[in-house]
C-alpha cells in the first residue's frame, strides 16, 4: 500500500486531494534566505578592526589557525561558516555583549548559528587554559614574579594578587535564580581571579553565583588546597579585608597604629591594587563581561574563562590596547570577614611587620 493511499484512509481524504495539498505546503514554505557575508578583514583598517573586536588583525589571525580543527565544518557546501567567520563572530560578541541577532545580521549569519559559534568557540578557547592561564611552575618563575611585585612598593615573596569581581548576566530562571543575585541586587557569576605583577591572569574560577562570599569560594578553590599542600611555601598571596589572614594569605590590618604597622598596610594596599587594574583591564577590552551576558547559565562560564585566556594571548602579543568604551562598571565588591582572626595564621603577618616593615621604616 502506498503512503499516499494509507494517509488517506487515515484522513478519510482521496489520494488527489492529499497530493494537491502535499504541492500547496511545498509551494509555500518559506524559502531559506543566504545572507551576505563580507569579508572583514578588508573592510576595517587596523584601527576600525581592533575597536570592533577589541584583538589586531595578528590576533585574530593567530587564534583562527590556532582552532582550526576544531572549528572546521564537515562539508564546504551550503555555504558554510570558515573557521576565521567563527572565530570574529564570538569576538565581536566578547566586544560588545549585543543580541545575537544583531550580530548575526552583521556578520551574514542566522542567530540560532551565532548561539551555537560563539559556544563553540569560547569553549575552543577555554580549552587552552593550561597553557595560557597557570601559577609559577617552580621556584625560578616564583622568584621572577615575586621580584616584579616587590619593585611596585617593596611588598617581599609576594606570588599573587587575589580577588573576586562580578560578571553580570541575566536571571538564570528556576528555582535557584535567587542565588545570582548579589548584594548589589543584580544577577551574577562571582569570578575570583589571580594575576601577577604585569597583570596576566595566573587563575581564575568562574563558576559560582553572585551571592557567594569571596572567602567561601577561595576556600573551595584548587588553588587554596595547592596552597595549603605548601606547592608555593615562603611566598604569600596578597588579598582584601574580604578574606581570611592565611601563613600563605596576607590582608591589611583593620587599625593599623604603629609606623611599621602603616607601612605594611600601604605597601600591601598598593602591591594588590595590581589585581583590581586587571579587572579593569580586561573588562576594558571585552566589554561584554560589564554588560549583562545574554546566554544560557550553562554558556556563561565558558565565555568568561576564554576572555581571561585572550586577555593573556593579547598580553604576550603586545597587542595594542583597543580605544576605551563608556562601560559602567560597577562590579567591586569588597566586604567585611564573615569570621574571626586566628592568632595562630596571624603569625607570618605580625612576624613581617616586626622583621621588615619596622626596621623599613627607620
């Protein structure tokens, strides 16, 4: 029996009338639009290139053959998206955080497409975190970095500077969407970071709501129990009053009275400040992460980790700083410790000031 046939004793319908309405759903389905994709790298000069995707032309190029094989698409038919296509679409989402359609619209590519590149893409990118993204491996590159953060105020054995800054994002839905919203009464990932002296991004967490505590996630951290395990024993992280006083941790004193005691509060304030002129630079160049990241909770994490790892990438290369966007940033948030000072893991810091920040200051 024919498919025609049984549709019609299904419908209690002819064949000729079922066939005539087969032709008119053909006849009216709507025609699949190709839009017009230009290529990009001609149309913008240097300047008009890095101001729209916040990378050079180098960058851009680098990164595109750098992920090639895992952005090549299985077939060159039906007019498929080039690797370089995909990569200049997730950058020019990192540069401005627009709808997807718009972008789309731009770049000659439907927006269900877009979703799914800059996914691809950021996760590509994320991927290259261990190589981009990583603490001094030994004692050479622990004392390398600890020399650059004592010529900014004479601060010794420093390895890092830690904080946490938020990344707006738009209400995740479901019963747990209350969890994102931080103090600021804004939905968020709280992002914790580390950097060095030259402001690279040596780790990061992105993967807890805006209402976590910046000691609750660096008391969840890998990076704390490597810490605690002594990988980096004789150098100290430098953190905000938000933290906890660690032998490996050190924060500024709450009332501070001697001179030495001032010193050390000044040489500590001005040596971290380091880590807060990161957050700013990065989110300076990927505008996005000031913005309200419009995507899945699920996709979140994955674009802000790649934009810490182009961060590096545009370092290393000397890339040029891209022209600064008005970008209201509103994402510091130092709070007061949810704790009380153990006297025991006040020890390295009273040590310091008695040993180095007294006799400094004669």
């Amino acid at each position: 029996m024919s498919l025609l046939r049984e549709i019609a004793l299904e419908t209690s319908s002819s064949e000729d009338e079922i066939e005539v309405e087969y032709v008119r759903n053909l006849q009216n389905r709507k025609k699949k639009v190709y839009f017009q994709r230009t290529n990009r790298f001609l149309t913008w000069d240097e300047n008009s290139f890095l101001d729209r995707f916040r990378v050079s032309k180098t960058v851009a190029r680098v990164l595109a053959l750098k992920l090639e094989p895992f952005l090549l698409p299985p077939t060159t038919k039906n007019f498929a998206i080039t690797p370089i296509q995909q990569v200049l679409i997730a950058l020019e989402y990192y540069a401005c955080g627009s709808f997807q359609r718009c972008i789309g619209d731009t770049a000659g590519v439907h927006k269900s497409s877009v979703s799914r590149i800059i996914y691809r893409v950021s996760r590509a990118i994320a991927n290259m975190r261990q190589e981009w993204v990583s603490m001094p491996q030994n004692v050479q590159e622990m004392e390398k970095t600890a020399t650059r953060f004592y010529e900014i105020s004479a601060f010794p054995k420093v390895v890092g500077a830690i904080d946490c800054t938020h990344i707006p994002i738009k209400s995740p839905g479901g019963e747990h969407a209350e969890n994102y919203r931080n103090r600021k009464l804004f939905f968020s990932m709280n992002v914790q970071a580390i950097c060095d002296a030259d402001m690279y991004i040596t780790n990061i967490v992105a993967r807890w709501p805006g209402s976590s505590h910046d000691s609750h996630i660096f008391n969840s951290s890998v990076i704390k129990g490597r810490l605690e395990d002594g990988e980096f024993a004789g150098y100290w992280l430098l953190g905000d009053k938000g933290y906890a006083i660690k032998p490996y941790l050190l924060t500024p004193l709450r009332d501070p009275v001697t001179d030495g005691e001032k010193l050390y509060n000044e040489s500590q304030i001005r040596t971290r400040n380091v880590v807060e002129r990161m957050f700013g630079c990065w989110k300076k160049r990927f505008p996005a992460l000031s913005m309200k990241i419009r995507t899945d909770l699920r996709r979140v994490q994955p674009i802000i980790v790649a934009t810490a790892v182009l961060h590096n990438i545009c370092k290393k290369m000397r890339d040029p700083v891209p022209p600064a966007r008005i970008v209201d940033d509103d994402s510091s948030d130092e709070e007061d410790p949810a704790y009380e000072v153990n006297r025991n893991d006040e020890n390295n810091r009273r040590m310091l000031i008695n040993n180095y920040f007294n006799r400094l200051h004669r």
